[in-house]
C-alpha cells in the first residue's frame, strides 16, 4: 500500500545527500514527506536539517527510522559506495526488514546492480534499478529522469514515492539491471555530446571566433545538445563549481565502454571520449565541473 497524507505524511529516507541526493530530499521534503537522511558531509546535513530532514549518523540509524513498507534512497556516487552503505559499519542493509524496498540511483555497472540487488534479496528485500539524468536542479523540481527497472508489485507499492521525485519516469521492464544499462547508454552520448561541443568551441576559439556568439548559433542550429549548452555556457562565464564533477562522466563513459566489451560491441567513438576523459582528470580536472572540458581542450587540442 502506498503511503498516504491521510495515515501521517509519506517517509523515506535519503542517504548520500550531494548534489543529486539533496535535490531529491528538498523536493520531497517541500511536498510534505518526512525524510530521514545520512551522508559523510556535515555541511550537508545541516543544510538539509534547516529544510526539516531528519538527520542520522549512519545509514542503519536512517534504515532504523522507516515505518514498514517505507523506502529507502541511496544516492551515492558507485558501486563502492553503495555496498559501504549496506555492509559497511553501521550499513543499512542489518536494519532493513523483509519487504522493505532500496532505490538504487548511481550509475552503475548492471552486474553490479545486480549483485547489490541479489544480496538484500537474499534477506527479502526488493530492489528498484533507478539511476536518474538530469542534474541537481532537476531533481530539486522533480522534473529529472528517473530510468526505473524492477517487479511490477514493487514498482505499484512505491508510486507515490517515484511520481514525487519526477515527472520523467520511464518503466523499462522488471529485469533489475535494465535501468543500468539505459543509463549507460544515455551517459556514453552525453559525454560524446559534451566533448563534441567543447572541441566546436575550442576550434571556435582558435579560429578567433566569439564562443558565445558561436554557441548561440550552434544552439539554434543543427550541431545543438541539451548537454553541450548547458556546459558551455557555463564553461564561457568561468563557473565550473562542481554540479557534476569531471569524475563522473569520466566514470560513466567508462562502464559504458566495459558493457559494449562485455557483448561484443565497438563503437567508434565511446572508447575515444572515455581517454578524453580520463585525459582531462588525469590533467588536474578531477575536481571542476564537467563544463571545464572547453578549457581542457584548449589547452590540449593537440592530443591524440
């Protein structure tokens, strides 16, 4: 049954409240949900107890705190991550009951989606496969994507919860994992997008052309991407605070490499723009947006 204001206000609980995480949990909380969080970053979770969440020092401690039949969140970075906070010291996974429910949002591999999911099944505890695209402000307006694989039961049992953080969900079957390989895919063509701007522009600016000038034909134009506009524009104003750090891109292009191997597939361009990437945070990037590809390519248009 799902959760209605008319027993109380709806509960989760978030745990990994970074850019991701903490949109949803403020999106939640300004809908009336109670919401329980945990996260390593203590500025964090005074941020999200000045909005009303509840704030915990482990993950157990969050897990704890759900009423039956409540889910739970986690939106860290990785596969590592995710297993910390189930098995690590004072994880999550000892204090989740049977029939209790765990939203999976990094990007991860499918295999170890997979595993994670069999691990809680093993003490009757459902899995939904939901990686999520869009970036914080998204997930703060609950407008982002949310790629959802998982039992239909316990997809019904948690509408309320899924139609609360977006308004883009997409059911893509019950096979756990699914939502991990359409993340990938969606990941390889964003970094494919955004590296593909940042060359335009960096060529742009070599042919002394006006980058903004530039982007608002591209824009316009045939060459435009959602992902390329978003970045450049910020890459040309100098704001690189992180949203999505270099790292990520870096990470997802990666495995979505690793699963083209894995079933035979080559692509031109996938393996290419994963080096670019890898290039990029090898270069000092790590910890800058994404958008600070334009200024990596800049810098280093020459590369091969």
């Amino acid at each position: 049954m799902n959760p209605s204001f008319d027993a109380g206000p709806p509960v989760v609980a978030v745990v990994g409240i970074g850019n991701m995480g903490f949109g949803m949990a403020a999106r939640l909380l300004s809908l009336g949900w109670t919401v329980h969080v945990c996260d390593l970053d203590a500025q964090r979770c005074t941020d999200a107890a000045a909005l009303g969440a509840h704030v915990h020092p482990s993950p157990g401690a969050a897990a704890q705190a759900l009423p039956p039949g409540a889910a739970m969140v986690v939106a860290v970075v990785d596969a590592a991550q995710c297993e910390q906070v189930m098995w690590g010291e004072g994880g999550a996974a000892a204090a989740l009951p049977a029939g209790q429910t765990v939203l999976w949002c990094p990007t991860m591999a499918p295999g170890q989606v997979e595993a994670l999911a069999a691990r809680l099944a093993a003490q009757g505890v459902h899995s939904l496969d939901a990686p999520m695209s869009g970036g914080p402000a998204r997930a703060r307006d609950g407008s982002m994507s949310l790629l959802l694989a998982g039992p239909q039961p316990v997809v019904q049992r948690h509408t309320g919860l899924l139609q609360a953080l977006s308004s883009q969900v997409f059911d893509l079957g019950e096979r756990v994992g699914d939502g991990a390989r359409t993340k990938l895919v969606n990941n390889l063509l964003a970094g494919i997008n955004l590296v593909g701007a940042a060359e335009a522009l960096a060529l742009a600016d070599s042919l002394g052309l006006d980058g903004a000038r530039t982007l608002d034909v591209i824009d316009r134009s045939s060459g435009q991407s959602w992902i390329g506009a978003d970045r450049m524009r910020r890459a040309l104003a100098g704001d690189l605070a992180p949203r999505a750090h270099m790292t990520l891109l870096a990470k997802d292009t990666r495995l979505a490499c690793e699963a083209a191997q894995a079933v035979g597939f080559a692509g031109p361009l996938g393996e290419r723009v994963a080096a670019v990437f890898r290039m990029a945070c090898d270069a000092g990037l790590s910890e800058l947006d994404d958008a600070a590809m334009l200024a990596f390519l800049q810098q280093h248009g020459h590369c091969r």
